[in-house]
C-alpha cells in the first residue's frame, strides 16, 4: 500500500519509477535497495527522501530537472555504493557517504565552488568519479588512493598543482588503480605540468 509500489514497480528490493512523470521522490519501503527514477520531472533532493533507507545500494535519478539537493540528502545512507546524477541542473554537489564506489554527476551545471573543501579526501571506497560537462574550474584534490577512473572532460578546468595527483615529495609513489583521467574538452595545457604525472601508469587524455 507504499505510495511507490503504486507509482511504480516494486520487484523484491528493487523500486522502477523511470518515466513516471513523478516532480519528487515517493515514499519508499524500508527494505529498498536499488532505486531508478530515471527520465522523470524531480526537481529537488530532500534529506527527508531517503530516511531511514539504510540499504540502499544504488540512486539513479538520471535525466530529471534537479537543481537543488540538500547538503545531508544521502549522508546518512551507510550501505550507498553508485549515486548517478547526469542530465539534471545541479549546481552543488551534497556530502556523501563514504561507502560510494561510483558518483556520476555529468551534464550538470556544477562550479567549482559548488563542491566541498576537500570534498573527496575520505572517500576511501571511490573508484569512479564522472564530473564531464560541468563548469568546474580545477580538479578537484586531493583524490583517494582507490581512485581508478576520474572523467572531467569539457569543464573550464585552466591549470593543476604538482600534487593533483602524484606526491612531489616522495617519487617512489605509484598509483596502479587510477588508469583513466580523461580532461579533453578543457582549457588546460598538459604539457606545462611535465612532473604532474609520474606516479600514474597512464598520461591524462588531454591537450599537450
């Protein structure tokens, strides 16, 4: 009797909402742990939303008209590995958890200032990060060792510091799990950080 499972098809734990013409997210079953609520009319993330959802292991909310999401919307979620995000308006990124895996926010309207300090640091468990068609200005460091794929491609992104990725100070540094940066699309010369790389078993896909 759930709202959702009106709305939308209920399969075990799964809940299907794509295309649904809902404007918010419906009231879900406490035992929810996938969520697709794809190609709807959302237009903002409340921290309310996903109460007490602890399960939840996947939030696709991709292609909605998003633009606000509140700072806790999905902190609490302790079991949340992929939140996908692209083709809404966002314009700030919320806290997560730190059990995320893989965050893909491309095709939003995201700045630089739209991020926390540090906002990546101690996710420990992230290893795909899809910040593409943004207005981000700089890469934003520092990014956790588990890190393996880092997409931000046609940003404003101009320059980087030596210690983007690699720690100047200690040479012997390989970072075997990030092998695919990809920063084409951007302002930024690669070539003019020539010691910005060496602990990478892979060069970013760029312009040099």
């Amino acid at each position: 009797g759930l709202p959702s499972c009106l709305l939308c098809l209920c399969i075990g734990t799964s809940v299907y909402c794509d295309d649904a013409d809902l404007e918010h997210i419906p009231l879900l079953p406490p035992e929810t742990t996938y969520l697709y609520a794809r190609f709807n009319r959302i237009g903002a993330i409340r921290a309310s939303d996903f109460t007490g959802l602890k399960k939840l292991k996947r939030i696709d909310l991709s292609s909605n008209f998003i633009s606000w999401a509140d700072a806790d919307a999905f902190h609490q979620l302790s079991s949340l590995q992929e939140l996908l995000l692209p083709e809404n308006r966002l314009t700030a990124l919320p806290e997560l958890p730190r059990s995320i895996i893989r965050l893909d926010a491309r095709l939003n309207r995201i700045p630089s200032a739209g991020l926390r300090h540090e906002a990546f640091r101690d996710l420990k468990q992230l290893q795909f990060l899809h910040l593409s068609d943004n207005q981000l200005d700089y890469i934003p460091a520092p990014l956790p060792q588990s890190l393996r794929s880092l997409h931000l491609q046609n940003n404003n992104i101009q320059t980087m510091h030596e210690d983007t990725f690699c720690d100047s100070q200690d040479h012997s540094q390989v970072r075997r799990a990030l092998e695919d940066i990809r920063l084409d699309g951007n302002p930024i010369n690669l070539s003019l950080f020539p010691n910005a790389y060496f602990c990478l078993p892979r060069l970013p896909t760029g312009r040099f």
